[in-house]
C-alpha cells in the first residue's frame, strides 16, 4: 500500500470513528428506550464499539458506518434479550425443581444433617443464600432483594452455592451424598 493510499484509509478511519462517537448519545438513547435501564444501554453500547474497533478499516464511510452500527445494535438487542430468557427459563427450572423436592415430607425430613454443618464451609454469600432458599424456604427474589442483587444474579449464586455446596457433601459424606442422602449414615471424616 502506497504512502498516498495508506493517508486515504487513515482519513476513511478517522470519518467513521467521528460519526460514530458523533452519534454516541443517540446509540445510547436507543438503546435505553429498548432495554428501559441506562447501566445495560451503556454495556450493550461499549460492547458494540468493542465490536466495532475489531472490525478496523471494513468500514469506509461515515453515514454507511451509523447505518452498519444501528443493526450491530439492534442485534445486541436480540443477543441481551435471548440470554434474559435463557436465566428467566434456568430460574424457572430452579424454582420448579425446589418445589417438587419440597413436596414430598419423607424426603424433607430426610435431608442429610451435613448440609447444616457444612453450610459455613462455603463463601458467606453461598452460604447465606443456600439457607435462606433451601433450608428456611424463602423465595429468591425475596431474598435477592434484602440482599441488594437481581433475581437472575441470585439464581446464578444459588446454582453456585449448590454445586459448592455438592462438592463439600461428596468430600465428607462420600458415596452417601453421591447416591441421596436418604438413609444417611456418613461419618464424618475430619481434615
């Protein structure tokens, strides 16, 4: 590429880079007028100025760069909006699973006495979360909510907090917790 050619790009670059940034706070007003928070609008935004700086010298010219950048945008959309209900549908599973096991009274009375005592080996917020849903039966958007967290980042914690909270059980009661706590005669191994 010539001297001449290599000015020209550079120029191109820059023209695009201008009209995006130009048109920074309509990308923004977009987008908050779909997703209805101003923090989300901002991460969907810099994530597609992100994409777009990958994107390097594709784009040639200002007006045709807005027009590419409002359908980048409008995919994000879809991309937020696909993953919203992905969590809404796993939370739903959660909720619907947690209910079912706590219909059956043989199987709650059952459950292992471990779960209490290993309760303080996971993170506080883990713990915390475990006994406030699982074991005092309390709904997770309640609890997100004293605890200063969304629904959807609560449920994430929870699935953390049991898969934590599984490892412990398998580590201490053995192949007990492996196949159900039902009959639960672990001894407790001390480390």
């Amino acid at each position: 590429m010539s001297t001449a050619e290599a000015s020209v790009e550079s120029a191109t670059d820059e023209a695009v880079v201008q009209a995006l940034v130009g048109n920074h706070r309509q990308f923004l007003g977009f987008l908050e007028r779909r997703v209805g928070s101003r923090a989300v609008a901002e991460e969907l935004l810099q994530a597609a100025f992100v994409k777009t700086l990958e994107k390097g010298g594709a784009l040639h010219d200002g007006e045709g760069a807005v027009t590419w950048f409002y359908r980048l945008l409008r995919n994000a959309l879809v991309d937020h909006y696909r993953k919203q209900a992905a969590e809404g549908r796993a939370l739903e599973r959660e909720a619907r699973e947690a209910t079912e096991a706590s219909e059956d009274p043989e199987l709650k009375t059952a459950v292992c006495a471990c779960v209490g005592e290993l309760l303080p080996t996971l993170k506080p917020e883990y713990a915390e979360l475990v006994r406030k849903v699982d074991l005092e039966e309390r709904g997770v958007p309640d609890v997100a909510r004293e605890a200063g967290i969304t629904a959807n980042n609560a449920g994430v914690r929870l699935h953390r907090a049991r898969q934590a909270l599984k490892k412990q059980l398998e580590r201490s009661c053995g192949t007990c917790a492996s196949h159900g706590c039902l009959d639960c005669s672990c001894k407790k191994s001390r480390a």
